[in-house]
DNA sequence: CGCCAGGGCCATA
DNA sequence: TATGGCCATGGC
C-alpha cells in the first residue's frame, strides 16, 4: 500500500479541502450517516429536510416509529433506518446525549459500542467515529474500494483487514482521515462510476504508471 | 425501462 | 468466512 499520500496529495490539490461532513450538529452527522447507506445523498437530503428542525435526541426518542419512518422515506430502507435510529438514539442517551462525554471514551470502546447497535455496521461505525466523534477510523467503501483498485492496489478481503492496512500507511491524522475519504468520494462521484480510466482524471498518470506494472 | 446509490442484517453451508 | 436474499426511494 505504498503511495496513498501521493493520491492523496493529488486530490487535494485538485479538489481542495472538502470539510466533511455536510451536517449541522454531530447527531445530525450520526443520523446522516445511517440514512445514506446504500442512499444518494439527493434522497438523504429530503429526508432530513422533512425533519425540519427535530433531527434531534429527544424528538427521535419520542417519536412513534410508524411516523419515524414515514419522515426519512425518500431515503428508502425506512423501517429498517427507522430502527437504526432509535437504537442509534438508545446508544446515545447512556451519554445523556451529551457528545463530550462521549469523547471521553476511547476509540476502540465507542467502535464496539456503535458496532453493537443494530443498523450500524462498520462503515456507519468509522464514519460516525471519524467525523462525529473525532475518533479517526479510515472508512472503507465502495468508492474507496473501486479507486484503489483501478489504481492497482491487491486489496484485502474483509473490512478490517483493508482498514489497518490503509491505516498502516498513512499518518494516524484526523484532519488526514476526515479529508482523504471526503476526497475519494469526490473523485468517485466525477471520475469513477462508469469510465474505467480517462484521460482528465487527476489520478490518470498515476492509473497508468500502476497499470503498467 | 433497468440500473444503482457514500450498507447491513439474517439465514445458510 | 463467504455468499445470497432482502430492504426501497428517486434520479438517470
């Protein structure tokens, strides 16, 4: 896994810093986060905007979850996140829904926590971990999985094991984390969804140099 | 019209 | 550990 920096650098520098995650509080970061799973991010949108002013706690506690899941229904799977985010609210409330006490604990803790609540699995954990909680865990997914494969990277089979050896060859940096995966989403969403390699990506040079190995 | 998006759970072998 | 079925909307 040699080089991720200077993919990183290339991104960077193509597309700037992204200051991720487009949220207005931390819980609205952690609710995000499981209304997008397999979602765009246009249906996730509406779904929040139909929360108005309460994708907050309290309100998600008390909500009944028939009426729960008829507000996030743009961003389909909505009984199952109707679900996840009231087991996710359960998690929170041990915290007395209060994010600095959360952070506190430690990273590796909270990830088993997160990954104990039903609807959260590990990329919902790292995401939430890195940018809600300032616990940096590199997100692996499907984007991250493609670039880098299209890059030449032998990948390995499960999460984890992807995870540490990404995490193995780069700085152990929050900002670092927070923005690498924002710019591979980017990058992802312009260069990667059906051109296998083109001549105006900003990893072009760097697809050809692999590929030729 | 069919495909698929910043996954995860569960049953099965 | 690793597949396969299932969950569901909306944009293209």
């Amino acid at each position: 896994m040699e080089g991720l920096m200077g993919i990183y650098n290339l991104l960077l520098t193509a597309y700037g810093p992204r200051k991720w995650w487009p949220a207005q509080t931390a819980f609205e970061m952690m609710g995000g986060a499981i209304l997008t799973q397999n979602t765009t991010w246009n249906n996730v949108n509406k779904a929040i905007a139909n929360f108005e002013d309460k994708l907050v706690p309290e309100f998600i506690e008390t909500v009944p979850l028939e009426e729960l899941a008829e507000i996030i229904r743009p961003s389909g799977f909505y009984n199952q996140k109707a679900n996840s985010l009231k087991a996710l609210t359960e998690w929170f409330k041990k915290y007395a829904y209060d994010l600095q006490k959360v952070k506190k604990v430690d990273g590796e803790i909270l990830r088993e926590e997160l990954l104990a609540v039903k609807g959260i699995g590990r990329e919902t954990a790292d995401s939430i971990l890195t940018y809600a909680l300032d616990k940096p865990f590199f997100i692996i997914d499907t984007y991250t999985r493609r670039i880098l494969s299209r890059l030449g990277y032998e990948l390995p089979k499960t999460y984890d094991q992807v995870r540490l050896k990404i995490e193995a060859n780069i700085p152990k940096d929050l900002y670092i984390y927070n923005e690498f995966h924002a710019l591979l989403v980017e990058h992802a969403k312009r260069y990667c969804k059906k051109k296998p390699l083109c001549a105006e990506c900003p990893l072009y040079f760097t697809c050809e140099a692999r590929r030729q190995e």
